[in-house]
C-alpha cells in the first residue's frame, strides 16, 4: 500500500471515526503427470539448487518408515525450485503442476506428524527454511512485490479488484506450509531458532508491503505464531515493528509536504467513498475485538457541497454513521456526528460529544491523507468519486 504513497513524492533527478482512528489442501495422491524432468535453476542465489530436477516422486504413504524422511527432504529440495509466473505464466505449466503437488504432499505430511514420532530432526528444519526462503525470498517474487500498484495490477479492471501475485497457486501453499510447520508441537524451537531467526524474521516482516492482501493476511498469522513461538525473536520483532512504524509516519510527512491541493475544502477532489488503508488510531483497527469481529475494510464519504460526513464500516455489522462538517480554515473541520446506523439499518441519534477535528493534509485525485485532533494519521485511497451521502 504504501508504494502508493512512494509514488507521490518528487523523483529524484537523475544520476468508525476518522478523527482521532488458509485451509489446508489435501495432495492429489491420484497425479497422473508423467515422469518428465525438468531443471529450473533456483532464484535464491543457494549454487546447492541450481539444477534440482522437478519430477513426479514416490508418494510419501508409499514407502517405509526408514525412508519417509530421506524422501520428505527430496521433496522440500523440489519446492525449492522457483517458478516466475510474472514473465514466463503459461511456460512449464506440467512442472509447476509437479511442484505444486509436492507442496500439498509436505503440508499434509507436517500436519499428518504433529503429535506422532518425535520432533522434527534439524535436517528437516534446515531444508524447509531454505524451500520457504527460495519462494517468499526469491527474486520473482520480490521483483512483482516492488512494482507500483499499476504494474502489479496490470490493468484498470484489475486495480480495481485489487493487485493479486500471480504465483499465488505456489505461495500460498508455501505459506500454510510455514505456518503448520511453526505451530506444529513436532518442531523444536531450540533447533528452529538457528533457521528461522532474525534475518528470515525481517525478511517476513518486510513482505507485508505486498499488494495481495491475501498474502498480508498470511503473513499476520504467521509473525504471530513464531512471537508465541519464539521468545527469543519477541524484543526483535517489538523494535522492529516500531522502526517500520516511525518509517510510516516519517514518509507521510513527507507527502504531506508535496501536497498539490493547498486548499482542499474548495476542491472536488475532496467528494466521493475513500478506502481506508492505513490508520494509527487504536479505535479504527478495534484491536482489543476478536478478528472475526472487527469490519473487514472501513469507508469515508465527505461532501464538501453539502458539508456532510459519512463513516462506514464493511462486515460483519455494516455500521455507518454520518454528520456535519464546519469549516475551520481552508483545510480543516471540525465534525459533529449525528446519526449512527446499526446493522446499516437501525438509527439511533449520537450524542452532542461525538464530535472532533479533521485536517486534510493531502489529497489528489488517488491518495488522501488527514490528521485528527488527538494526533492519529489516516491515509486513504479513492474508491468511488461518484458517491454521494444520502440526504
């Protein structure tokens, strides 16, 4: 989200108020790709991988007890093999087949051995953090992470519905797989804390700028399982986090800086349905509730016509609430709720203090950033610029 907010700073030259806001798939163990061989060469830089063949293997149910982890291990060196789904899409389709079986084989057998024979052995450990680097690491991987939303996208259409990784049919099989495999009691976090350290933690850490929300969603799982985990890693991750949030803020000034609209409440571009996409206001993220009773994604209309103010927030509830803005100066306003609507449905007035500040530090035809009274940052995108409050 914020290469959007990158894009508005000067190149260099060359040389519910906004004031104050994976399921596991079971392996086809009915493959009937045949035993073709292919060698990609790895995109992690590991010179041990640049010639893995990726073929059809024996299935793990199949053979002995004595060779189950020897195969295991040929299995994860397989999914080590990094596919560029961006450049090549419709190139080597029956491997990335193969490969993808394999990784709901590794998923399944992870989740098939919690609690059965044993903690995993280091070679086990050391294989799976070097296959879940060469695929979240990788260079395809980080190269369509740093295109801007237009390039992700690729057209209007798809902005629209979002930017979705393209080698999501391999990541997101790679991300349950490290998500099982840390909440899994088979894995030792003595052994595992000298594979997944500091280093992978960061590099987890800074994949959260991916556009595809699905993979955000993974990644917030995931970070929280290996702080449960992994006590040795929660002062990093903490201090880690507040520099990313510092960073945040530090860039907003920035763009506040280069605001092209010096005078926002006497420009159009103010009106329609903004998406709110960042927020520090603990209120808005509603992080004390259960997830699964937070609003999904948080919407704010502003008419500057009519001097109306619209909140809305998405499932489960459908919350809205609306009010009157008054001009303070030419970009800023002081709000005063008036009705809010439970369920979308239910009005019952608001009370004479719901009320505060809003200042519009920057907006333009995509991006909208304001401040509230009580100091927290809100940034937005734009979502419909034809939407008007209800009257």
């Amino acid at each position: 989200m914020f290469k959007q907010i990158l894009g508005k700073l000067p190149k260099k030259p060359s040389s519910a108020k906004f004031w104050d806001n994976g399921e596991s798939q079971a392996p086809d163990n009915n493959n009937t790709q045949g035993d073709g061989v292919l060698s990609q060469r790895s995109s992690n830089g590991d010179n041990n991988l640049d010639s893995v063949p990726v073929e059809v293997l024996p299935r793990l149910k199949d053979v002995s007890i004595s060779e189950k982890q020897e195969l295991f291990l040929k299995k994860l060196r397989l999914c080590c093999v990094v596919f560029d789904f961006v450049a090549e899409p419709q190139r080597n389709l029956k491997e990335k087949e193969i490969k993808r079986q394999t990784l709901l084989e590794v998923v399944d057998y992870v989740i098939s051995s919690s609690g059965n024979n044993g903690k995993f052995p280091e070679p086990v450990i050391q294989e799976a953090a070097r296959m879940v680097s060469a695929n979240l690491f990788s260079n395809p991987h980080q190269q369509w992470k740093n295109k801007t939303p237009a390039e992700a996208a690729g057209d209007l259409e798809e902005q629209e519905e979002g930017s979705l990784n393209p080698s999501w049919p391999h990541l997101q099989i790679v991300y349950e797989f490290l998500l099982r495999l840390v909440a899994s009691p088979n894995t030792d976090a003595k052994i595992s804390k000298k594979y997944i350290d500091h280093t992978f933690v960061l590099k987890l850490l800074d994949l959260f700028d991916s556009e595809d929300l699905r993979e955000r969603e993974y990644l917030k799982t995931i970070l929280h399982r290996i702080y449960g985990r992994f006590m040795v890693h929660r002062p990093f991750i903490r201090k880690t986090m507040n520099n990313i949030f510092l960073w945040r803020k530090t860039l907003a000034r920035k763009v506040e800086a280069v605001n092209p609209t010096k005078e926002p409440l006497k420009s159009d571009l103010l009106n329609g349905k903004w998406e709110l996409i960042y927020t520090t206001s603990a209120s808005i993220l509603q992080a004390k509730k259960p997830k699964f009773l937070r609003s999904v994604t948080n919407y704010q209309s502003i008419n500057v016509d009519t001097l109306k103010v619209q909140n809305m927030e998405t499932w489960p509830f459908f919350n809205s609430v609306t009010g009157d803005i008054r001009p303070l100066n030419s970009r800023k306003v002081a709000v005063q709720l008036k009705v809010f609507k439970i369920l979308g449905l239910i009005p019952v007035n608001a009370p004479e203090t719901a009320r505060g500040e809003l200042e519009i530090t920057y907006v333009d035809e995509e991006l909208r950033l304001s401040r509230g009274d009580k100091g927290n940052l809100f940034i937005l995108k734009m979502f419909d610029p034809t939407y008007r409050i209800p009257l």
